[in-house]
C-alpha cells in the first residue's frame, strides 16, 4: 500500500477501450475493514453500472475514481481518505434518521 497509484495501474496493450471491458486493475488485498474499488479510466456509464450491480447484490464498496490529482497519492494515502470520508457520510445518515441533521 506504500505505492503511488501510477504504479499500479496496468494499462490494456491493445489501447483505449471505451467499453471499459478491457479494463484491469493490479490486485491489492488489504485489511481497511471495508471493501473499496477504485477505477481508473474506466467509462462513467460503466461505473454506474458496477454500482447497481453492487446495490442489487447488497453490498456498498467505496467507490473512487482516480484523478490527475491522486494518481502520485500513495494508495494508503487515498484508502486513508476515503474511508474517512465513509466514515463521516455514515455518521450523517444516521443522524438524518433519527431526524438531527435535516436532509438537503
């Protein structure tokens, strides 16, 4: 997890593929205690797809997408972020139901 996110990225040799089915990923396991995929030039219809394929199975990753800003973050870095970031939403969904933080 001490890698810039350039480094692990593999790129497809046959190009850009704007179906994103040729899309790869470097496998990392880590223990973050929560799920989390993170996409890389993957097409935005694509993600939306993966997302209700994760929802209709009952499940909620973190879900992030890599930007020129992140791509030299040190991917414990953005794990850091991110689940920090989930943290802090699913403390204000449980205040918006039990009626603290009134809804947007």
């Amino acid at each position: 997890m001490e890698h810039p996110i350039r480094e692990l990225i593999r790129r497809d040799d046959r190009g850009d593929d704007p179906s994103g089915e040729a899309c790869d990923a470097a496998p990392c396991v880590t223990d973050v205690g929560e799920p989390v995929v993170i996409f890389h030039h993957v097409p935005v219809d694509r993600i939306k797809a993966l997302i209700r394929e994760y929802k209709r199975d009952g499940l909620w990753p973190i879900c992030a997408v890599v930007t020129p800003a992140s791509l030299d973050m040190l991917l414990s870095t953005l794990i850091e972020h991110l689940v920090d970031d989930r943290s802090k939403e699913s403390a204000l969904r449980q205040q918006r139901k039990s009626g603290v933080v009134a809804s947007p």
